[in-house]
C-alpha cells in the first residue's frame, strides 16, 4: 500500500501531483526520488511518465513525455536505486577517478555520484561525436536523456538484436570506442547488454562506469572492453578479429 507523505515533505500542490501521477506500475518512488522527478518536470525535460522500459537491479528505466525544452516526442528517465548495496563494488570505477575525490562512503552519496558521473561522461561522449543517448539533465538519483527508438518502441540492445551487417556493426562499436578514448574516456564494462541497436546504428549506454585515462586500471578495462566485443561476435557471427590490435587501433 502507498505510503502517504507529510505536507511538509511536499509542501507544493504541483509536487503532490506529479507524486500521484508517477503511482505506476513498479509503485511508488520515495520522497527523495519524487522531488528529483519533479525537478525534472519543472525543469521542462518530461511532462508525463508512460511505462517503464528496462527493470534493473541498479537502474530502473522509464519512457515519458517530452517537456518544453525538448524536441523529440519522448525522454528517458534512468532513475538508479538508493538502497542497492551492489554500488559498492563499483567503487573501483570511481575512488580511481580523479574527478571524484574525497567521495563519501554511504549509498545515498556513491549513487548521487553514479548518476552525476553517467550525466558527465554522456556529455563528453556526445561532445565527441560518439553514438550515445544525449543527456538532459540530472538531479539526485534521476537522469533525463535522449530516447533510442522509433515512435514509443525502444531500441533492443545489442544482445536480442540478429544483424544483418554484422562487421559494420562491429566497426561502429570500435570506432565508438575508438572517439571515447580520444576524449579522455574508457566505457569500463562494454558488452552485448551495453549496447543500443537502431537501423544498425549502435549506441553505447550505461556509461556510469567510465573512467578517464587517467584511471590506474584505464588500460586493464579498455583491454576488456574490446575482449568482451569481440568475443561476443565471434560467438554469435564467426567473426575473429585479433584483441590487440584493436586496442592498438583505439589508442590510435
């Protein structure tokens, strides 16, 4: 049953709104997550929630409206769970980011960087002409950014997708990886599930893990990155490409 909440929690009539329009069918968010959503909506990034899209044990991803300040149709909302515990052990990605130091241990605190870090490395990522959804905005827990999709139908990642192309797909994956080094950035946990396929076109997502080259392990995920590329397309399509010199071929 939902919680109801004070009016001194949500002290503004438009709030409560948006609280009892987001009563949808994963539930109801908490106080927290509601006033990042709202922030969202007066911000003029998403003016309704539709349904949600992906359910993750990290990460739950919802289709919406459009607000004013966006042209296409629909946005996506990524909103990230403040009580899963397993952000903890993505603490790698960020204690050896140097543009996030002196971060503070609790959940709450890892996801807010989690989000801020996902919103930044899509803003470089699209600044350096990578296939990336575009982000809008970001407050708390909640990313608004581009939908990947044709009219409300998502876009299906890489791993439910058989390709008709599949060495051109490969190469744009590569030479998006290729890009994202170049401006400072290794994606940390590429594979099938990370990856968007729209008119075999193919666009890098959940990037909240990426690192600067100046990461101690930048090396060790780029590595890893490009294995795990690879060994899923010669699994699935008998394509064999030699790892090494595709990570000699991105660090140009």
């Amino acid at each position: 049953m939902a919680r109801r909440v004070s009016k001194r929690k949500m002290p503004d009539r438009d709030k409560f709104r948006v609280k009892e329009r987001w009563k949808i069918e994963e539930g109801v968010f908490d106080n927290r997550t509601m006033m990042n959503i709202s922030r969202v909506f007066t911000h003029g990034i998403a003016s309704e929630m539709l349904h949600i899209i992906s359910k993750g044990k990290e990460a739950d991803v919802y289709l919406a409206n459009s607000g004013a300040k966006v042209k296409e149709a629909h946005v996506v909302l990524k909103i990230f769970n403040q009580e899963n515990t397993s952000f903890r052990r993505r603490a790698e990605y960020v204690k050896g980011d140097p543009r996030f130091d002196g971060i503070r241990a609790d959940i709450r605190s890892i996801v807010k960087i989690w989000c801020r870090k996902e919103y930044g490395n899509l803003k470089i990522a699209a600044a350096a002409g990578v296939n990336v959804p575009e982000p809008y905005y970001f407050s708390g827990n909640v990313l608004a950014m581009q939908f990947i999709g044709s009219g409300d139908e998502p876009a299906r990642i890489l791993k439910d997708f058989y390709l008709s192309n599949p060495e051109i797909v490969l190469d744009g994956i590569l030479e998006g990886m290729k890009k994202l080094y170049k401006a400072g950035l290794v994606h940390g946990d590429m594979s099938e599930y990370n990856i968007l396929i729209e008119k075999d076109i193919p666009f890098i997502i959940d990037i909240g893990q990426g690192v600067s080259l100046m990461h101690p392990k930048a090396n060790e995920f780029l590595a890893r990155d490009v294995k795990n590329i690879l060994n899923y397309f010669k699994k699935e399509y008998m394509i064999d490409r030699n790892a090494e010199g595709a990570v000699a071929e991105i660090k140009g």
